[in-house]
C-alpha cells in the first residue's frame, strides 16, 4: 500500500505556534546564512500578472533549503483592494515537502508567517547595516508587514520614535497606535513623507503603490541612514541609490526580474559591480556590513522562499511536537 499523508495548520494554528520575533529573526537569519554560503536552491520567483484585470498578481516562491533538508512551494496573492472586503492584502498558502521521497509534509496558512518574516529580514539587515545606536524609524506604508520591521528592530534597538507615513490615514493612525500599545515606542501618524524621514537613522519603504512615483527624495535623508526598500513599484529617490556607499540585497538574481529598483536595472544604472554584497554573505561572515558610521547604505529586499522554509518548518515542527493541526490522507492505495 503507497500511503501519503500531510498536516494541514490554518491560520490560528499558525499564529498559536508562532514564536517570538526575536527568535524569528534568529530562525530567519540561518536561512539567509545558508543562502550566502549557497546551500540553497532558490529559483527565482514567477507571477501571474492580474493587475490589469483585478488590481491584483500572484506570487509564486519556490525553493529548497539545506539547514532543514526541505523543499516548498508559496503561492500568494497580492491584492490592494482586498481592506473592501475586509481581507488582508496579502494571502498566502506555503506547502512544504520531503525533497527525498517528493511528497508533501504539510499546507499550511502563509498570511501571518509571510507578515513575520518580512519584518525578520528588514530587522536582519538592520542589525548589520544600521548606524550605530539608531532611535528614530522613518517608516513609509502602514501595510500588513510595517508592524512586523518595526517589532524586529525593537528587540535589537533601543528606539525612542517611529514616524509613519502611508496613503490613508486610518491605517497609519492605527499602525502608530500598535506600536504604542504594544511595543512601548513612541510613534507618530504624519501626513507627509518628508516628515516621517527627516532626520531618521533608519528609513523603510514598505509602499503599495501602483505606478512609480517619489515619496523619498534623497535630500530629505540623514547622511549615514539605512533605508530599506521593498515595495513592488519604485518610490525611492535614484539619487540615494547612486549616492549609497554600499548597495545591499537580498538575492541578485531576483532582483533582475522586477522589484523596487528594477527600472535602474533596466536603464543600465545598477548593475552587479554596484552591489556590495547580499545579505546572506554579510551574515555568514563572507562579506563585511557597515564598517563606518558614516556610511549611507541601501538595503533591498524582495524576499524569498528561503525564509518561508525556514519558518514555516520550524511551525511545522513545533505542531507536531504539540499535536496541532489536522493529519490529512493524499491518498491510501495500492502502489502503481
């Protein structure tokens, strides 16, 4: 009898095995460890372009990661609109399998795990590239993972303010007041990006925008800040990125098939001799971060399936540890 069984986890059950972002950031840094020593399998990640007919794409992110021996597949949906229906903007749905065998070990929901680690990486780079003792956060975008950055620098920064910035004012108001609440920061709601910017140690432009346009103009920002970008649609001045002392990414290979700063790519203005390093390389010690407090660094980030294996096997672990989630049968049958 060939027998197939996998553990389904939805989103709760997720949630109630997520662990705390401090550790997040540690699980996800293994990944991205792993990824600069090249112990992954990382494809770079394929869309189904909906945009013009539902203001909406998906995202599909495979991969295969060595710390954990396991494979995945990501898809999730991306959809501005979806606050009308009172759905996150972000859906998501991670399957993970036994690279051995070929069969899969669980589905599970990808919403919050995708938000988690998001924030992880922002705060992985910021703890190796952000000016020494950082207190101000100039974040542009209240969308799902903004909560997520400013939790995973809070564990490793001693910050005294977050300013926000995003398009619609209720989801700023809100994203301030969480920050408040919960994470015990000051944090002001502004209407204006230049406002959010000025003078911050650490900018993030985490934006939904659906046509490119300047929200960070490279005056506004303090000479050796880290801004981290990874919104789909450029909004960061080309000025910052040609005046950066050092270039970070995530993975080279993504970014030359869209993103933020894809439209430099394309004009010829960034190319690979631009990029310092990934981030990977950096925290596997292969490649230095910032080396000068004076330093302006450009931190990009697409993510990618690697940090989806990562997290979303250590939940998986965790559940069968306490017997959460469903055990499902694929199939129970005789083999062909």
């Amino acid at each position: 009898m060939a027998r197939v069984e996998f553990r389904f986890l939805n989103r709760g059950e997720v949630r109630a095995l997520m662990p705390p972002m401090p550790e997040v950031v540690e699980i996800i840094e293994t990944g991205l460890a792993a990824h600069g020593r090249r112990e992954v399998v990382l494809p770079p990640k394929s869309h189904i372009q909906l945009d013009d007919r539902y203001n909406g794409h998906f995202n599909i992110l495979v991969g295969w990661a060595q710390p954990n021996d396991t494979a995945a597949v990501k898809v999730i949906g991306d959809y501005v609109d979806n606050y009308r229906h009172g759905l996150p903007s972000e859906v998501a749905v991670l399957t993970l399998y036994d690279p051995r065998k070929g069969v899969p070990r669980a589905i599970m929901d990808a919403t919050d795990l995708t938000t988690a680690r998001t924030g992880a990486v922002t705060g992985a780079g910021a703890r190796h590239l952000a000016p020494p003792k950082p207190k101000i956060v100039g974040h542009i975008g209240a969308r799902g993972t903004a909560f997520s950055n400013i939790a995973a620098m809070a564990g490793m920064f001693d910050l005294e303010e977050v300013r926000i910035n995003s398009k619609r004012a209720e989801t700023r108001e809100a994203l301030a007041r969480k920050i408040r609440d919960e994470l015990g920061i000051e944090a002001r709601a502004v209407a204006e990006a230049e406002e959010a910017v000025h003078d911050a140690d650490i900018v993030v432009e985490a934006t939904r925008l659906e046509k490119p346009t300047l929200l960070i103009r490279d005056e506004w920002l303090k000479p050796n800040c880290l801004l981290i970008a990874y919104g789909w649609v450029m909004a960061i001045d080309p000025k910052t990125v040609k005046s950066a002392s050092k270039i970070i990414v995530d993975d080279w290979e993504q970014c030359q098939k869209g993103g933020q700063l894809f439209p430099m790519i394309q004009s010829g203005e960034l190319t690979a001799s631009n990029i310092h390093a990934e981030i990977g390389e950096i925290i596997a010690g292969r490649k230095p971060g910032r080396t000068n407090p004076g330093e302006k660094i450009v931190f990009w980030h697409r993510g990618f399936a690697i940090s989806d294996i990562m997290l979303g096997s250590h939940i998986l672990d965790q559940a069968v540890v306490q017997g959460k989630g469903h055990q499902l049968t694929l199939f129970d049958e005789p083999d062909e």
